[in-house]
C-alpha cells in the first residue's frame, strides 16, 4: 500500500516505496508473461487520461494497465476538449472531480503542473511526465527492468548519455536510482547538462569512455529537438559521433551490460541500429516493464486511498 494519495516525482520516494513498487511490478510482469490480464484490484474505480503532450508508450500502458485491473478508462484529448476552448487546468481538474473520477494520469508541457492537480482534486493524481521536472513512472520501469536482470539495484553503475537537460527521465531516474543505492554517470554536451545535477548526486564524466567504464547499465536519451531553442550542438551527426553509443562504445562497459532507452528513439543519432537491436538492448522489455510498474503504482495508490 502507498501511504500518499499522488505519485507526482520520485524525488521524495523513499527505498521502502520504490521496493514495494518494484516487487509487485514484478508479479504483475511475470503473469503478463503468461498472458494473464485481468485482475481486479481497480474494479468499480474510473481512471481518465489527461495528455497535453504526445504519447505512444506512457498512455497505451497506462490504459492497458488500468483495464486490466478492472478500472473503466475515460480518454482526453487535450486538443479536442474544452481545454482547447480555454478552460484552466484547475476547472478541468474540477470537472473531473465532481464525475466522481479516482484517478487522473496527467501530462504536461509545463513542469509542475500536476502539483498544482493534485492539490486542487480529490482524485490521486500520477504524472505521466511534467515537461523537464519529473516521469517517475519511466524510472520505475527502467528500475524494474535492470533489477530483474540483475537482481538488485545497489551498486549498479548506470551511465545515462543524451538529452540530460531536458530530460524528465534521467532526473526521476537519478532520483530513484540514489535512493535505490545505485551510481548515476551522465555524459552529454555541456549545453546539455542542467546546472547543479551533479549537487543532486549525479558524477558527471568528462568523456564517453569514462562515462561508459565498466558500466552495468547504458541508457540513451532522445534528443528533444522540439524544446531546443537554439542549437546546443553543431549537428545531429557531430552529436551521434561525439556523444552517440556505437558498439565500439559500447565495448568500454562490462560484457554483460544492458542497454536502455525510454523511447521514442532517434535511430543513429543517441543509439546506433547496431546498439538499438544488440542482443543485451533490454528496450523491448522496458516496455513491458512499463505496463506492470503502472498497475502496480494505481493497485498501491488505490490501496492507500
Ligand atoms: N518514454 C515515453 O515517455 O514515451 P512516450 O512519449 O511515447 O510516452
């Protein structure tokens, strides 16, 4: 059971919740393996999906996710609602109240403005990712899949190349992985990297080779040209070759190393086809790892309430 009515970011989750997320994430895994999908710990609840932003992954899994735990699933879009028509986020969020809703996934543009949600709904509130702020759910999955592999987070050497400045995931994912006793390496070009990441405990390395060293884990970050004002590197090509993982690069990590991405992925650009399709990418399970980590969190959250 999850002691709190939200889960807005993982910077304040705590090593017990993050394990006991992670502990059922894995039952529900192992029995959609099997082909079981219908539980009914969210039977008679309404889950609505609110996006403000686009979405192939995060929003299919949480709606696989909710129905296959009995939950009827109320789908927003943002841009045929009367949203589009002006209406604010707290009379939206109002509105979804009152039609007596459980729970709402939101994501959003703007960083914090699931906070701002939850504080004014009685639904629990779960952020499917506030602009750069926080994707807790994202980190919970890559969590859940490197532990599987592994069989523990502590210790782990997790070297996360891309995007870092405007990147949702490596922030909820250094939080997480902290918590969880694992070091977080990033390695990006400067423009790329947010100041002050390293005084919330990330190393930050000053070449591939050292971010790459021994690492257990090698995830890439999409390089989000759609928040990019200005260019923050000459070319998509300098980038792939400078700061890019090809399987030369890959070779600097232990033999056993897997490799992430939270996808969307820019083929050839942060990861090489080579590295995409390698035999230890763990990519393809980080999207079934995505559907158990949301039916665990609403099966927690809906507990608590
Ligand atoms: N990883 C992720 O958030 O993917 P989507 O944008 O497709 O949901």
């Amino acid at each position: 059971m999850l002691n709190r009515k939200d889960l807005l970011g993982l910077i304040d989750a705590t090593e017990a919740e993050i394990t006991e997320i992670l502990d059922l994430a894995q039952t529900f895994k192992n029995r959609l393996r099997t082909g079981e999908k219908k539980m009914t710990h969210l039977q008679g609840k309404t889950v609505t999906i609110l996006f403000y932003e686009n979405s192939t992954r995060t929003r299919t899994s949480f709606e696989e996710a909710a129905k296959y735990l009995g939950a009827t699933v109320v789908n927003i879009e943002a841009s045929t609602s009367s949203v589009a028509k002006g209406e604010t986020l707290v009379d939206t969020g109002k509105t979804l109240d009152a039609q007596k809703n459980d729970f709402i996934i939101m994501r959003h543009p703007m960083g914090g403005a699931p906070y701002l949600l939850a504080k004014t709904v009685k639904a629990g509130v779960l952020n499917a990712g506030d602009g750069i702020n926080e994707h807790p759910t994202q980190a919970l999955l890559d969590m859940l899949t490197m532990r599987e592999y592994f069989g523990t987070l502590k210790g782990l050497k997790v070297a996360i190349l891309g995007d870092i400045k405007h990147s949702r995931v490596a922030k909820s994912n250094l939080f997480g992985l902290k918590t969880m006793g694992a070091e977080v390496r990033m390695y990006a070009p400067e423009t790329l990297i947010p100041k002050g990441i390293d005084q919330l405990g990330a190393k930050l390395c000053k070449s591939r080779e050292e971010a790459l060293d021994g690492a257990d884990v090698v995830m890439g970050l999409r390089i989000q040209l759609e928040r990019q004002q200005a260019g923050n590197f000459p070319s998509l090509g300098e980038y792939a070759a400078n700061y890019g993982v090809d399987e030369k690069a890959l070779s600097y990590a232990k033999p056993n190393a897997i490799i992430l991405h939270p996808g969307p992925v820019n083929r050839g650009v942060e990861l090489t086809s080579g590295v995409i399709d390698h035999e230890r990418s763990r990519i393809e399970d980080q999207v079934l790892s995505g559907v158990a980590v949301r039916m665990a969190v609403l099966a927690l959250l809906n507990e608590g309430r």
